[in-house]
C-alpha cells in the first residue's frame, strides 16, 4: 500500500512534469532548482521529527490516555480527549495506536474520535516542525485556531448518531 | 518565474523545541530501557524517514511544477479571496484525494498560498487531507480500528474542513486590515 501511494504521488510528478517541460523549458529547470532547496530545507526538520518522535511517544505515560477517556466524561471529557491528542507527537502511527489501546480498555466511542481527530489536527511536535516552515506562519495559527471546534463537532455527531 | 518566497532556515526555534524534545526523550529512553530497546526504536524511526523521503521530494516537486503550469489568475480564481464557497470545496477535495503525508501536503499548500490561494482555501486544504485524505485512512488508521469505525470517523469528519475553511476565510478578513497597517 505504502508502495501504492509511492507510485500514485510519482505518476502525478511525471505528469505534471512532462507537461511543463513541453510547455516552457526553462521553467522547467528553474522548478527543478526551486524544488531541490525545498527539499534539502525541509530535510534536516523531517529527520528530527521522524526520529525523535518513536522517542517520544515511548517515553510518554501513553497508558495513563485510556482512563481518562472514559464513555461518561462528558464535555469536559472530551476537553481532555482533545488536550491529550493535541499534547500526543506526531508521526504516522503513535495518536492511532494509543487510541486503540484506549477503544480496547473500554474508553468511549466519541472521546477516542475527539482525541483522534485532535492528535491529527494539533499534534504539536507536527505543527512545529512540518507545518511552520512550509506555510506562512500567521496562516498556520489561523488554521490552528479554526480547527479548535472540530474534536468537539465530529465527537458530537457520534454522539448524536449513537455511531460507531 | 520561480515563486516568490521568503527564504527558509532549515533550523530555527521551532526545530530546536523539537531537537530538545527528542534528544532528551531519546537519552531518558536509553537509561530506563537499556541499549536494546533504544536501537530498536532508533531502527524503526530511520527505516520509517528512509520511506518518507520519496513523498516528500515529491510533494516539493508537484508544489513547484504545479505553481508554474496554473496561471496566478487560475489560481486565484478557483481557490482565491473571491472563490466563495465553490473554492472552498475545490480545496477540500483536492486535500482529500492528493496522496502522501504531511510532508507532502503542506509544501503543496504553501505554494498554494504563494500563488494566489487565500487562507480559508489552504486551510480548508490542509485540514481536508488531515482528517479526510484517504492514503492516510488506509494506511495507518485502518489497520488499527477496522472499517466500521473508520467509516464513521470520515463521515462525522466530511463537514469540518469546510466549516473551518469558511471560519478561517472570514478571520482572515477581519485580520487585514490590521496587517496592512
């Protein structure tokens, strides 16, 4: 699957390509120089958040997540869920696998989307370091500060549908 | 016509924040776990950014190929200040199906921005990928909670990047003026 995407995000690069390269050669080359200081720029921030963040997460309390997530805890239930996802590093795998852990012990459907969807939105160790560098900063705080309701919106849909 | 850019540090406080988070859990690791389990997790973490570091040339790439081939007027038109509604939900489509990590994304968003896309569009983008994009819902999320609730999370989600994308247009409109003077 990892491969799939590998493959689907290198179609859309030679596609994209190919069809400046025919339109306007020396755009071309300056995108390819343009692009190469992007990446080199970003490069030693990816390696600190990717490596450092197993780190993390291994020594954080990860098992103290699923007690407070309790099905009865109510709003400030899910205040708590959205902090803990928000306070959670970065990193593909580290939010999904305690909120599993947390579904697993007994935790409630919503708050585990709340603290989901918070980790996803906020994780903080992400936001520094892959988000500030690669978009105006002002931007990246609006962003921030407009994502503050959804834990809330979607833990309250599930709420109200009584799903999953 | 390279887009015009501020130039970017390759470190700076926000990276150091995290540097220190990192090297301090990384020793705090070592000394209650032993030297076995800190090289495991040091192989894991290396294995896992030697995989990322074909998505993310690719996201600088498609961001800088894609900023030349869409005229600033085309841009701005579809997802721009004016786009109303309508731009949003381009942008969030766009940020549901566009594949890759967040490595991937945000380059892509930035130069968005820097081509004539508003700040609702790039957040609606950016928040659509995070809590909608597909790749990462059945790479990651699946295997950890199985279908149904996964299927849920992304309806309950379907709504958000386009509130907050709105949310975030009409802030940005009030925070003008202010930026300008």
């Amino acid at each position: 699957m990892n491969l799939a995407i590998d493959i689907a995000l290198w179609a859309i690069v030679v596609a994209l390509g190919t069809t400046l390269f025919l339109r306007d050669q020396p755009s071309f080359s300056d995108s390819l120089t343009f692009a190469r200081r992007e990446f080199f720029a970003l490069l030693p921030r990816i390696a600190i958040g990717m490596i450092g963040s197993g780190f993390i997460a291994e020594s954080l309390p990860g098992h103290l997540i699923p007690s407070l997530l309790g099905p009865g805890t109510g709003a400030a239930g899910l205040a708590l869920a959205s902090l803990a996802g928000a306070l959670t590093p970065g990193g593909p795998v580290v939010g999904f696998a305690i909120a599993t852990a947390a579904l697993k012990s007994g935790a409630g459907a919503p708050q585990v989307i709340a603290y989901t969807i918070a980790w996803a939105l906020f994780a903080i160790p992400r936001v520094l370091v892959f988000e500030i560098p690669a978009m105006p900063a002002r931007v990246v705080w609006l962003r921030v500060l407009v994502s503050l309701p959804l834990p809330f919106l979607a833990a309250w849909a599930a709420i109200l549908t009584g799903k999953p | 016509m390279t887009p015009a850019r501020r130039p970017r540090r390759a470190f700076d406080w926000s990276a150091a924040v995290v540097a220190t988070l990192a090297i301090a859990s990384a020793v705090f690791v070592f000394v209650r776990d032993g030297q076995a389990r800190f090289l495991s997790i040091l192989t894991d973490d290396v294995s896992l950014f030697g995989s990322m570091l074909p998505k993310v040339l690719a996201g600088c790439l498609i961001g800088a190929f894609v900023t030349l081939l869409l005229p600033r007027e085309t841009i701005a038109k579809w997802v721009g200040a004016e786009s109303g509604i309508w731009g949003i939900l381009v942008a969030t489509v766009a940020g549901a199906i566009l594949p890759g990590g967040p490595f991937t994304i945000y380059p892509v968003a930035g130069a968005f921005l820097a081509a004539g896309a508003d700040a609702g569009a790039a957040c609606a983008f950016v928040i659509s990928w995070t809590l909608i994009g597909y790749t990462r819902a059945i790479v990651w999320e699946l295997p950890f909670f199985g279908l149904e609730f996964v299927t849920w999370r992304i309806l309950f989600s379907v709504p958000l990047p386009i509130l907050a994308g709105l949310a975030a247009r009409f802030a940005w409109r009030l925070m003008k003026p202010k930026i300008i003077a």
